[in-house]
DNA sequence: CTGTAGTACACGTATGTACGAGTTGAGGAG
DNA sequence: CTCCTCAACTCGTACATACGTGTACTACAG
C-alpha cells in the first residue's frame, strides 16, 4: 500500500477559501516530490474524510490543480500527478539545407536521432483557395488557388504535432508535393528542384490553450497549453514560397533559436 | 437593454454531458461573434432558467469556457467575454547592435515604436550563488557568484513580462550593471564596454500555465498560458556571458524568428 | 443637487444527496 | 488453473439549498 503524503489540516482563522488551502496542500505535496510523477492523488473520498469537508470542495481543489497541468483525473481509476513526456528540442537550424541534403525530411531526422520513432498519419492533400490570412502571407490574391498539405506527426505512436502546409498551386502542380510521400528531403527539396533558391524562415509564435479538435487530435491532457507555429518559406529574392501552419503539444517540445547579436 | 445571443436548447437524445452542450452552445455563439470582445454572458441564474438545469451544472459550463481562456468571471458583475490585449510581436533582431547604439533597451524603444508607454518596476539586484541550470548556461562552478538582475515590464502600465538577468559577478562587478538603471543600451552595451564582443544570442522557449507567483505578478486571466524563454548571450569567442530568464502573459506576444536556409 | 443607505443581482463558497460509468481485484464456477 | 461474475472503489454528472461578498443602481434624506 503506497503510503499517503501527509496533509496538513486546515487552518480556520485563514481567509483563504478552503478548497484553495486544499489545493496548497496537494500542490505543495507535488513539489516537494512527496508525491512524485505518476503517483496517485488521495481519492476524493479519502480527501473528505481527511479534512471533514464536503465532496464538492474537494473537487474544486483538484480543479485548480488540474487547471495547472499538475494532475489528470482518470475515469474510474484516480487522479495522478502528470508525468511529463520527453522533450524535444527544435533547434533553428533544422531546416539548413545540409540537412536536406541528407534526404529526409526534418521531423523524421531529428525524431531518429533522438532515439524515438517518428511516424506520419492524416495526411491530406487538397487544392483550396487560401484563407485571408494564408493569402497574405504568400502574396497571393484571394482567387488565386493553393495546395494544402495537412497532416500529423507522432512519436513512440503519440501525436505531437500537426501540420499544415500551403504552397501556390502554380509550384506544387506536377510535382511530388501532390503526393502523399512528398519524396526525399521533404517539399522544401521539390521546391528548390523546381528552381526556387530558399533563403530564410521566419516562424511566428504563439501559445494558447487548445481548441477542442486540437485537444482530440494530440490526444492533450487538459491544461496543456499549444504552441502555434506559422512558418514563411522565402526564397532569395524575397518571394513567399510555402506558409506552414503547425500545432504542438507544448509539454512535448522546447523551442530554441539562435539570433546573431550584429 | 443588450440583446442576449440565441441560444439553442439542449438535445435530450444526445449523450453528450449537459454541462458540455451548455458549454458548446456558449461557445459558438462566441465565435460566431454573436457575443463579441467584452460581452456579457447571460447570467447563471437566467441560462438555469433558459436551460432548467441547476446552478452546479451552468457553473460547470462556464468553468470550461474559463479554462479555454474564452471568458473572464467578475465576482458581482458577471461573465464576460474575454477581450484580447494589443499584442507585442518580438522580432528576431531585437538586440541587434545598431538598437544598442540609439542607447535605448530593447524593450523601451520597441513599445513606444507601437505607440505605448513602457516602464519597469520591482528593479532588484543583489549578489548570489547560482541555480545548477544558470550555472550550466554560464559554464560557471556553483561556487562562483553571479549578479541576479530581475524586473518587471509593464505597457502602459499593465504587467507583460517578469525577467531576470544573471550576469557572472567578475564581469558585473564596478560597472553600472549593479544599478537600477543599467545605462543607455542597457546591460547588453555595459558588458561590451567592458571589451567583451557580443555575437549571438540563443533562446530556449517552453509554453506551460503560469505559477500562482507569475499569475499575480502579471496579472493574468486564467486559461492564459504563459512563455518561459531563457535566452543567453554568447561572446564572439563562444563565451556564455549573461542569462536572462524571462516569463511573459502568452496572449500579450507574438515571438516572430528568422531562421537561415543555409 | 448630492450623498448615502438600501436593495436587487451577480458570482464565490460550501453542504448534502443521488445515481451513472469505468476500473480493479477477489472469489467462485467451471 | 482459467474464466467470469460481482462487489468495491473511483471519478463524472446532476440535483437542491444556503449563505457570503462584491457591484451597481435606485430612492430617499439632507
């Protein structure tokens, strides 16, 4: 029988409401490592018994805790303090074309490298006419029509990423971008193929907490937040050639760039 | 008299949670825009008389639009649509030396360029062992001392971004990094007179939701996740010579990168 | 006209009860 | 020994009720 962390009792001249003082105790139990990943939190029941309060405060207690992305409750089992999946560590360098040239394409070569198996599902590939904000990026009009490339990505069979890429309809055609398997190196190496030089990326980063698709589709824990990652393909005379539009689990990852000081 | 939103009633046949239809519905109509930025959300009481459910299921509703970050609860006013701050983008050049040379910081010349009114307050700088990470960045043994600069950033006076600087005390010592105000060009210029050359800059960016510290001292809505980027500055020889950790409000910013193809 | 007390209304906290549904393990049937 | 049933335990959903506390408007007193 894994022993219980010892809890504190409330205090009653605190004005600190009690599922609040509650949820201290648990927190603090969790940072301290008395309760380590993976270990199951006191039942509610056992939670009521212990502080002589009402099913409902405790409840709210560990609301607040999950909310933190400190617990997950499992239907049926109990409520555990989250374990944290590995981290992977996207570097700015990950699209440099000597990587490229190696022929695989980025996701696959970094996943191997760190030793866990990458894998690719959903994907689809339609033609569309872009949205506004996709229509901006590229330098398009709102009636010119482009190629989107949607799919997800997942490590050790757990998703971690979905993406979706746009590419003016007048590159893609004919090339392998319109197939599922977009060929070795990736679509960024059936753009250059074509005769377009890349230059740089430039990633726009936002966090939030995800949507309901987007809580389904990487299979989140609730109170994980996302990172939401729109990637601009140039080449070297400027032109917008790809936008990717990319959401990831942000427990997942940790972004690193580098930036030149000049 | 402010027009409610219409809201549909509940499928009895769905086995979709009560709380959940309840929670779709409001949700919907959000981002159908029916209730706009700063809308009130028809009370408890009235959606319990829309609906003839009891409060605990309408305020279970509520709860999951709050932890998607769609609404803010104001104790005895009401629900409220959460409006989004304007937003800061931070550009991948940002410390780029010719900023440095205007003489002003990053931060203070990038807000008033968008029309805001910077400040900092919570100035602290005091002399310290460093943490085993810090300690790591800075290729320092944890016997050596280190300068911990921290603030805190505000837009017209409302808090965007707590940061703390650790510089290595042999570097920092006698200059005016030691002083609330670090000069003009801030630490980056003062650690460059000091015959150190500046060369690049890496950034290591987590999303996650803030701690209960960093949810007060940014004042944060719930259902905000928060960045946590540490960035480092290297000297042209690859010497580590400052560490900044840095947690910003995730709805305030917009990290934008550029990345090489080469 | 002004200030304030009162009041209606809003969300916050807490109690108690009931039943549903998923998980697990013990114990009995085969 | 194996399989299955069932009980016990867990969290999920929903009901009803009560009182606290903050907000905002109204009506009355001055």
């Amino acid at each position: 029988m894994p022993e219980s962390p010892t809890l504190p009792d409330l205090d009653p001249i605190s004005d600190r409401a009690v599922f609040r003082q509650i949820a201290d105790h648990l927190r603090e139990a969790i940072e301290r490592g008395q309760l380590a990943e993976g270990d199951k939190v006191p039942s509610e029941a056992r939670l009521m018994q212990h502080y002589g309060v009402a099913r409902m405060t405790i409840r709210n207690a560990l609301q607040v805790l999950q909310s933190e992305g400190l617990t997950v409750a499992e239907h049926g089992r109990g409520v555990f303090v989250r374990s944290h999946p590995p981290v992977r560590r996207l570097a700015s360098d990950r699209f440099a074309r000597r990587h490229r040239e190696q022929g695989k394409a980025a996701f696959i070569a970094e996943t191997e490298g760190a030793g866990g198996k990458p894998s690719v599902d959903s994907i689809e590939i339609t033609e569309v006419k872009p949205s506004p904000d996709v229509a901006e990026r590229l330098r398009l009009s709102p009636k010119d029509r482009v190629v989107r490339r949607s799919r997800r990505y997942l490590i050790n069979g757990q998703p971690v990423e979905t993406a979706i890429s746009y590419i003016p309809a007048e590159i893609a055609k004919g090339t392998q971008i319109m197939q599922p398997d977009s060929g070795p190196g990736g679509i960024y190496a059936r753009i250059e193929e074509k005769g377009y030089r890349l230059d740089r990326f430039v990633e726009d980063i936002k966090s939030r907490m995800p949507l309901r698709d987007e809580l389904r589709a990487l299979k989140l824990a609730p109170g994980v937040p996302v990172f939401h990652l729109v990637r601009t393909a140039y080449t070297t005379d400027g032109t917008p050639v790809e936008v990717c539009d990319t959401v990831m689990s942000s427990d997942a990852y940790v972004l690193s760039y580098e930036l030149p000081a000049r």
